[in-house]
C-alpha cells in the first residue's frame, strides 16, 4: 500500500469516527454504528422492534443514538427467524376475516 493509499484509508476511518459522534443517526449511520445491514434495520423498524423518531411529517427514518445503546444493551432477539415470526405475528392480526 502507498502512502497516498494510507492517507485515504486513514481519513475513511476518521470519517467513521466522526460519525459515531453524532446524537441522531439514519439508517445509513446506524448499519455502520452497529454493523446490522440496511435491509435488517428496515425490517426492525417496519415491525417497530427498534426504538426510532416518530415524526410523522418526516418519511426518513432517524434513531437517537442513546435509545439505540440502550436497545441494544437489552440483548434484543435480531435473529431472521425471530424477526419472520413477528412478521408473521403482524400479518396474521392485519388480516380481516
């Protein structure tokens, strides 16, 4: 690796520093604050399994990063087959019979 390289890389890591620092994260923020994948974040915040904004004027979603540490401190269940079984759990109270 050149030194151009490193320089580039460094940057990049402090770039991702900086951003932990923020208060509200998006969802971009928070798949790299907490290494969950965009696709897992929409997941959670479409069953409302993680704490998030409730601004109803604004269609992004933002998490408060102290919420977040809380959330994750509880030990939350974010397994595929928990988070398919609560899906499913809101679909089947949804459907009109």
């Amino acid at each position: 690796m050149n030194e151009q390289e490193n320089v580039v890389e460094l940057l990049q890591d402090i770039k991702t520093l900086l951003s932990q620092n923020k208060k509200i994260f998006n969802v971009e923020d928070l798949a790299q604050y907490t290494g969950l994948s965009k696709s897992k974040i929409y997941k959670l915040t479409q069953l409302r399994l993680i704490p998030m904004g409730n601004n109803k004027h604004i269609r992004q979603k933002f998490f408060n990063k102290d919420a977040i540490d809380a959330w994750l401190m509880g030990k939350p269940d974010l397994s595929d087959t928990y988070l398919e079984h609560e899906f499913n759990k809101q679909l089947l109270k949804k459907r009109k019979f």
